[in-house]
C-alpha cells in the first residue's frame, strides 16, 4: 500500500486508537514486554545468533534508546 505521508501518518493514527490501544501508553509496559520477549525469543532460537547482537549492541541498543526516548 502506498500513501501520501500525511495519509498515512493518519492511517497510522487510526490503526494505534483502534487496533492496539493503550500499546503506548505511558511507562511503555507493553513495549518493554515485547523488547524482553523478543530477546527472550533469540537468545532461545539461536544462542549465537543472540551472542552476536548482544556483543555487537545492534538490535538491544536500539530496544533501549527507543524506550529511553519515550
């Protein structure tokens, strides 16, 4: 799908109030939940794989300063 920015920024907009409300909201539970989650989920599937993003900071420094910024 392909949209002028304005209209998608309401379509984003529309799908956060109606599709996963309260996801944002403040202290950011949700969203720490799913960064703990989704670490949780490499380090399980791949070892190594997490071994490299925990040793390189890519994918966690990313999950930190997002949360960080809210």
């Amino acid at each position: 799908m392909h949209l002028p920015p304005e209209q998608a920024f309401w379509v984003f907009v529309q799908i956060n109030e109606e599709y996963v409300k309260g996801y944002f909201s403040d202290g950011l539970m949700a969203v720490k939940e799913d960064a703990l989650a989704t670490e949780l989920l490499i380090q399980k599937i791949s070892s190594r794989g997490y071994r490299l993003l925990v040793n390189r900071n890519h994918i966690f420094q990313f999950f930190i300063s997002m949360i960080l910024f809210f």
